[in-house]
C-alpha cells in the first residue's frame, strides 16, 4: 500500500471509529429514555431533558461524522498533483500533512502525519502549495519540501 493509500486508511478507520461510537451512545440513551418512560409513573423532566440534550448533541456529532466521511469518499489516494489539495501528502521542513479530514496525528513507518481539513488554518494554507512554497503558520515559515 502506497503512503497515501495508508494515509486515507487511517482516516476511513477514524471516521468509522468514530460513527461507530456515536450510534452506540445514542443507542444508550435511547434506551435510557424508554427505560425513563416505562418506569416512572411521576416525570423526572431533569433528567429526561439532559438525556434529550445529549441525544440531540450526539445526533449533531454522528451528522458531522457522517458527512466527514462522505469528503473522505471524493478523495482519490491514487492521484498525484504537482499542486497540494484535498488528497495530498504534504511534507514541510518541520512537519508533514494529509489535506482531508481533521483526524489528528498518524504515524506511518514512523513518521508523524497530521490529517487537516482543507478549511482549517494549516490546510487552507497548504492548498495550491507546490513544492519550494514557503508559508508563515504561527510565527514559524514552513517550506514545501515534497507534495504526494
């Protein structure tokens, strides 16, 4: 597998991970709501509330998953640009990027890979970045040393 192929792995992983959990909590406290409902005879509205709260909450957070998941789809690991974008393996003098999702650090053959959305800060100024760019990110310059 091709570094970028394990790169876009990571992220698919993460993402499922991620999916995974949600629905799980929202499955316990659907539960605990309907549990809520079949035994008390006087309502507790303090604690169904937090539990609609958090039903709603993580609703939001599995939607942000989800859609994370569908950019992660568009991404092609088998495409090289000269030009850094959505789906390119960034390396800089002090630090090396996958422009995709935000799923934090990734270590490949140990090397550290920070996976960044293309609108966080660090990415929107990776984008369209070849190779010899520099860039100033948090009072440090960054110079493009390879785009995958």
């Amino acid at each position: 597998m091709t570094l970028k192929e394990q790169l876009y792995q990571a992220c698919q992983d993460y993402i499922d991970k991620r999916i995974v959990n949600y629905k799980n909590e929202l499955s316990t406290i659907k539960e605990s709501l309907e549990s809520m409902e079949k035994s008390s005879d006087e309502s507790d509205d303090s604690g169904a509330g937090k539990l609609h709260t958090d039903f709603e909450k993580y609703n939001s957070y599995l939607a942000e998953a989800i859609n994370q998941k569908e950019q992660l789809k568009q991404i092609n690991p088998q495409i090289f640009t000269e030009h850094a974008r959505m789906g390119s393996a960034v390396r800089t003098n002090t630090a090396q990027y996958f422009i995709s999702i935000s799923a934090g650090k990734i270590e490949i053959d140990g090397t550290i890979y920070y996976a960044v959305s293309p609108v966080s800060p660090i990415g929107e100024l990776l984008l369209s970045k070849k190779k010899g760019d520099t860039f100033e990110f948090n009072q440090k310059v960054f110079e493009i040393i390879d785009v995958l």
